[in-house]
C-alpha cells in the first residue's frame, strides 16, 4: 500500500451526528474489489481474525448457558432448603414438647405435663414470629373477607355490627400474606330496636 491509501484524512466519512445509527456494511462488490486489491497475507490474516471472532462468540454463548444453569441450579436449590433455620428451631420445640410427655408418665398427676406444653406452645409461637409468621388479630375486630373466614353470624349486645366476637380457631400471616385465616364467628350489631 502506498503512502496515499494509508492517511486517514484522504478517507471520507459520513457523519449524520446520529450514534444510535446501525452498522452499515460494504456490499459484496466493495469486498470484492478490496480483497482483489489486497496481498494474500491480508486475506489470510483477516480469515484468521473472523475465525478467531466466531470461536469468542461460541465461548461466550456456552459461558452464558452455564452461567444460567448454574444459577437455575442455585435457585432450586435455595427453595429446596429455604425452611431448614425453621426447621432447626421447631425441633427444640418438639425436643421440649417430648420431655412434657415423658414427665406426664412419670408424674400422672399432670401439673408437669400442662406447664411443659404451655412451655412449649409459647416456644412454638416465638418461633413462628421470629420467622416472620405472626398470628391474626381477631377478636373485637372489624371483620375483613381477606384475613377471616366466618363460620357464623349472629346477634351481639357488645359487639357492633360486622366485628369479630369470637375467634374459633387463630390463622396466620407470613409477613403480609395469609397462610390461613382466622375462623370466627362475626356480630350482626344488637337484635334490641
């Protein structure tokens, strides 16, 4: 090549000022009339560049499959074994629930047996908070379809109309979503007119 092909400032380019603009690429003849121009070693080296850049392309695309299938891995993973500190705590519960028992057959009279499962019963509650699951205020509440369940209505003197007066059986939130709502039964307001 001479001197002439070499200077950058010889070569036009078309500058529209628009970045986002697509790539534009020579047409067949242009490559043509360059490559017959060009010197063997040019054509070799450049075949070389191209393989070398499908070979990088190829890596990367394996590299980003193992990447997701790694982190699909991971994922699965993760909520095969999310409840395992849960687990862990609710064993010392059960662990004490078992020795409430075991003292109840050694002792019949009781008293062992209904201060181990209270015992109990406020380890298991402590538990489930500090997981995050707390139990559903009912009682004396204004009665709410997405976290009660009512299994009866009926008349109340001391209860105004559409508020919980009796919690049948607790349900529970984990964090802000219901796991299972509170049954109870719900005022219709006072029957007195």
């Amino acid at each position: 090549m001479t001197e002439e092909q070499n200077n950058p400032s010889d070569i036009e380019t078309e500058n529209t000022g628009d970045q986002d603009s697509p790539l534009e690429f020579p047409t067949a003849e242009e490559v043509d009339a360059l490559v017959g121009d060009a010197a063997p070693d040019e054509v070799g080296n450049l075949t070389q560049k191209l393989a070398d850049a499908e070979k990088q392309v190829l890596l990367a695309h394996a590299e980003l499959d193992n990447f997701r299938r790694r982190n699909l891995r991971e994922t699965q993973e993760k909520i095969k074994y999310a409840s395992g500190s849960l687990m862990t705590d609710i064993l010392e519960a059960v662990d004490n629930l078992g020795r409430a028992v075991e003292s109840y057959e050694n002792d019949k009279n009781g008293d062992g047996l209904h201060d181990g499962v209270k015992l109990v019963t406020q380890q298991i509650t402590t538990i489930l908070d500090n997981h995050g699951c707390k139990k559903i205020a009912s009682t004396g509440e204004a009665f709410d379809p997405n976290r009660h369940q009512a299994l009866q209505m009926q008349p109340s003197d001391e209860f105004e109309a559409n508020t919980v007066m009796q919690d049948l059986r607790p349900g529970f939130q984990l964090h802000d979503r219901v796991l299972r709502p509170s049954q109870v039964f719900v005022s219709t307001g006072s029957d007195k007119k």
